[in-house]
C-alpha cells in the first residue's frame, strides 16, 4: 500500500505538469498565441481523457488473463516508461504541434495507468478500501503539491526543459515502483446454496 502511495505520488508531478502547466509552456517556451496556446492544450487534454477510458479496459482485461499480479503490474510498467519517453521527446522537438501531438501522447500515457492504481488499491484494501483509496489518493495531490513549487519556480527562470527532465525522473520512479507492488489474487466465494423455503413461510 505504501508503495502504491508513492508510485501513485510519482505518477501525479506528471500528470500535475501536463494538465496545468502545458498552457504557460506553449505561451512562453514555444510562444504560441494566448487564444492558440489555449486549443492546443485542450489537444492533449483530449489524449488524457482517451487513455483514462481505455486504461480500465486494458487492465481489466489482463487481470482475467494473467491474473492480479501482472494484470495490474504491466499497464504501469509500459506506460510510465513510454510517458517519460514521449515528454523527453515533446520539449525536445524543434516543432511545436509535433511537440503538441507528442505530448498529448504523453498525457495518453500516463492516463491509461488509473485502472491499474485504483483496481489494485480495491483489491488490496478489500474491506477497508475506502481508507486505502483515501490514502493513494493524498499520494496523488500530494504530487501535484510537489510540483507547483518546483515547475512554478522553474517557469519563472525559463528552465522548462529542466522542469519536464524531472517529470521524466517521476515517471521512470512511478514505473518502477511497480515492481515492488503485489497484488494477491482474489479467491471468489462460492456461491450460496439455494434453501428450498416451505410454503407459507412468509
């Protein structure tokens, strides 16, 4: 649980750098129009809706063929890897719609990971899921607190391609955290016999 805490903390300073910080990017590092900036950013917002709605599925999926360990485990580990790629390659790009197209990729990424986060905190917190999804999900604003202070301070000194370098460093750590988090596999119960209830009983 601990390290789903943290691995889920790592995953949000990328998710934070992307959905609140790709607007300023485009503005200043790329210098885009304000009213531009703005329907390029809602480009890669879209690319962060798709991979929400297709990373459920995709974990679901192997969770019934491999089962819960690498079911939840493979998602992450491909993803999160592949985002610190694709925003290593979006501020690196000379073009800024292929920069755009890339880190909208990026967002897709990091999006398809929630399935496999929130699937895993349920099935390991069984009867006290509540508490543990509360907990992962501190671990997840908790990287979006870490990396206000830090791409603000750096925005202001125009070190953008420092700041996307780190969120690169927290997507490889989210990924790797993976490694450490086991899932058990779920036992289904039997279901319950049927009791022939004598007429009149009711």
């Amino acid at each position: 649980m601990l390290v789903l805490f943290v691995s889920y903390m790592c995953m949000n300073y990328t998710f934070y750098l992307l959905s609140n910080w790709v607007f300023l990017y485009l503005v200043e590092e790329r210098h885009q129009s304000l009213f531009h900036s703005g329907w390029l950013t809602t480009v890669v917002q879209l690319g962060a809706a798709l991979g929400a709605g297709l990373g459920g599925s995709l974990t679901g999926t192997l969770c019934e063929r491999l089962g819960n360990r690498w079911g939840y485990r493979i998602v992450p580990l491909v993803a999160m890897s592949s985002a610190a790629l694709l925003l290593l390659a979006g501020v690196s790009v000379s073009n800024p719609y292929v920069a755009v197209a890339v880190l909208a990729l990026c967002f897709l990424a990091v999006e398809l990971n929630e399935g496999a986060f929130w699937g895993a905190a349920m099935t390991v917190g069984r009867g006290d899921t509540m508490a543990v999804c509360g907990f992962i999900n501190t671990g997840g604003n908790l990287g979006g607190i870490i990396a206000l202070p830090i791409v603000g301070h750096l925005a202001d000194l125009h070190l953008w391609h420092t700041a996307f370098l780190i969120g690169v460093g927290f997507a490889l750590a989210s990924a790797f955290g993976w490694l450490f988090i086991e899932v058990a596999e779920t036992t289904p119960k039997p279901a319950a016999a049927l009791v022939d209830t004598p007429a009149g009983a009711y």
